[in-house]
C-alpha cells in the first residue's frame, strides 16, 4: 500500500462510506461499482467510443459533492437554496512540463440569491467540500458565479 507524506495531511478519524470500484482496460475498458449500481463502459476524451471518461466522472462527483457542500453552509446560516440551482462543472485533461494534468472550473448558478451571499456560500462550501479540499494546491480550479 502506498501512503503519501502525511505530514500535512489530516487524517480520517471515522470511516463514513468506502466507495469500491473494479476497473478494466483503462481508459478504453468498463468500471463496476461494488453495490451493482454503477456499471460504465469507458471512453477516451475525444474518442468514438461509447463510454464516458474519467474527467467526466470526475466532473459529476465533484459537482454532485460541491452541491451536497452549498446545502450543508446553507443550512447552517439557514439560508433556503433556489429550486433551480445547477453546477456546470469543466475538468479539463491537458498537457505540461512534459506530463498530464487536470483543471477545473465549477460554474455555479443560484438564482434568486444576493450575489455577495451567495458568493460567501460558495467560498465556504468550497472549503468544506471533501473534492475541493481533494484538488486544492494539486490543480488549477475556478469557483465561478453565473
């Protein structure tokens, strides 16, 4: 087993959910969750294939994550969230320094809300977002307001 530099890691105190996954053939092969609910095939960025990517993946997660993040702030300055919010996330795949390497932006809709509230909710939530926490100082990420 691998274990990176903890020096300046937190560590988990409490294992909440492990999530498992068996994956085959790489980029161009099929994933399956270990519950039987997720079961994709897998497509290079660009490609033909019929799969999705890991960037798009990646792209859901986190979106799915950041927002699960905005209700936890929102309900602890009981702040009511639009109906209508949405996360328009972008994970680029690029290249650099002779490797690669990923880039993000979450573009955050919350219609309805004062924009330096909802500016403030967002800051936060990216700061309690278990994927935000993941990339921060690792890739360049914009949080932007639409």
């Amino acid at each position: 087993m691998t274990q990176g530099n903890t020096a300046n890691m937190t560590l988990i105190d409490k294992v909440l959910y492990t999530a498992k996954t068996h994956t085959t053939g790489g980029r161009d092969g099929a994933s399956r969750g270990s519950d039987g609910r997720l079961d994709v095939k897998l497509s290079s960025p660009g490609s033909t294939g019929a799969g999705t990517n890991p960037e798009q993946l990646f792209a859901a997660g986190w979106s799915a994550c950041f927002q699960g993040a905005m209700g936890h702030v929102a309900r602890n300055r009981t702040i009511v969230l639009p109906a209508d919010l949405a996360i328009d996330a972008e994970v680029d795949l690029g290249t650099a320094n002779g490797g690669y390497l990923l880039q993000a932006r979450l573009n955050i809709s919350l219609p309805g809300l004062e924009r330096d509230v909802a500016r403030s909710l967002v800051d936060e939530a990216h700061q309690t977002c278990p994927y935000s926490k993941l990339s921060r100082g690792n890739i360049n990420v914009e949080i932007n307001l639409v």
